[in-house]
C-alpha cells in the first residue's frame, strides 16, 4: 500500500472521471489489509482482487478493470461457488455482470472531494490506538451497518488491532455525552484518501454524530483528494462537506 500524501503546496488532482479507478484501487487496498490481518488469502488478478475468508467474512470482490477478462470471470465465478461464506462485489464501473451467480445488485454514487479546509467537529473524535477504542468502533459498524454475519459479536473479527497498524489505514471514533457513538475507517493509499464505514448508533441517530466523525476523520486529509461511496442517507451529508457524486458504483452480494 502507498501512502505518501501530497503536501498543501503540491496537491494532487482528481477528476471525476478518474473517480471510479481510484475508488477501486483505494477499496483493494482496504481489504487486502484486512485480509492479511485476519489470514485470509488474497487473490489478484489484472482485473480484479478477491479476499477470501471463512463462513462469517464470506468472500470480498473488488473489480479493478472496467473490462474482466473470460478468464478472470471464470476464475471469479469458481471462487464465489466455493466462498465459505456470503459473498459481496464492488463494481466502481458498473461494467461486470454477476447475475448469473444468483447475486442482487444495486447502485451508489462514488463521490469525489477535493482538497480543501475541514471545519472542526462539535464532538469529540480520536484516532483510535486502544484496543477498548477499536472494540467500540467495531461494535457501532455491527449496529449501523447491521452486519449480522457477525453477531455474536466476537472482538476483533471485523477489526483486528493488527488493522490500525496496516500503513494508511486509521479508525475513528467519535463519543456523544461521554459515549462511543459513531466510528469510520479511512484509507490513504497512493495520494487518494477514502472513508468506509461511516456508521452511528441508533440511539443517536440525527444527533450529528456522523458529521462529526466525518469531519473528525477528514482533518487529516485535508490535502488529499478524497472518495467514498455513499448511501442514499449518507448523500446530502457528504455533499455539505464538498463531495460531488462522480459515477454509480454497483454491489452485488449473494442472497440469503
């Protein structure tokens, strides 16, 4: 994984159109960390990188290429017949069909922001070094993403402490009254920043938890060009903090 940064007199630019390959390349980078801390094996291809884990993880996609070889499609299809557990892919081009996996499908928008000057955040966020903190995060993903392939919850499955030591990987958590309450990661790999997982409790939804961990997060890419995909609740915040909606990225998981 790169991670040298651009500095504030040297910024580097994205276009929208690059968008969709540097959303891809970021989100391989991701969940490759992931993958070698949790001892997955991970498969790359030209077209695209796969990290294989057990029944509770299942199997992550992530398309490279706008194109995939006939024979990286094949191989792709064998590995998802014979993932041990649920299967999800991330198309940033919308260009690879999955259907004849049995895999639903739908689309989110790759955002896109520029460089520039991050306001400050009404609550508290830190960097999580902690292995209470990164349990904490951990929990609020579970919750607000609704993962229940992992419930029971076992600590450390999704975020292992060996994950905030990966290079250009960071976990943030920000706190409402004292209480953990809303957490993200970020990934910095090649001089593009990158935010999965922005969740909040229920409890506090609407609260402003998620601009604050947003906020609290960005401070520290405030140089780069940054991208996510975002939700259809997710938009508008993330478009009051400067992203643009560049390209439909489209998922696909299998059915359960």
């Amino acid at each position: 994984m790169r991670t040298r940064s651009a500095s504030a007199d040297q910024r580097m630019s994205v276009d929208l159109a690059e968008a969709p390959m540097r959303q891809a390349r970021n989100s391989a980078a991701f969940w490759t960390a992931k993958g070698r801390c949790r001892g997955n094996e991970v498969i790359r291809r030209r077209g695209f990188v796969a990290v294989d884990g057990d029944e509770r993880a299942g199997l992550r996609i992530l398309i490279q290429e706008s194109h995939l070889e006939p024979g990286e499609l094949a191989e792709l299809s064998e590995l998802a017949g014979r993932a041990a557990g649920p299967v999800n892919a991330e198309d940033p081009f919308s260009s690879t069909d999955l259907s004849h996996l049995g895999m639903r499908s739908w689309q989110m928008p790759i955002m896109l922001r520029p460089p520039g000057p991050v306001g400050e955040p009404v609550l508290d966020v830190i960097r999580v070094r902690r292995p209470e903190d990164l349990q904490a995060a951990e929990r609020i993903v579970i919750e607000g993403f609704e993962l229940a392939g992992f419930t029971p919850y076992r600590p450390g499955e999704l975020f292992p402490m060996a994950l905030i030591e990966q290079p250009g990987v960071d976990v943030f958590v920000a706190s409402h009254d004292g209480v953990p309450a809303g957490a993200c990661v970020t990934v910095v790999d090649d001089g593009v920043g990158s935010h999965y997982w922005v969740g909040t409790s229920s409890a506090v939804r609407s609260r402003g938890v998620g601009r604050a961990v947003m906020l609290g997060s960005l401070a520290h890419l405030a140089d780069l060009p940054v991208t996510l995909t975002a939700s259809k609740l997710g938009r508008p915040l993330y478009e009051s903090l400067g992203y643009t909606a560049a390209a439909p990225s489209t998922w696909w998981a299998s059915v359960l």
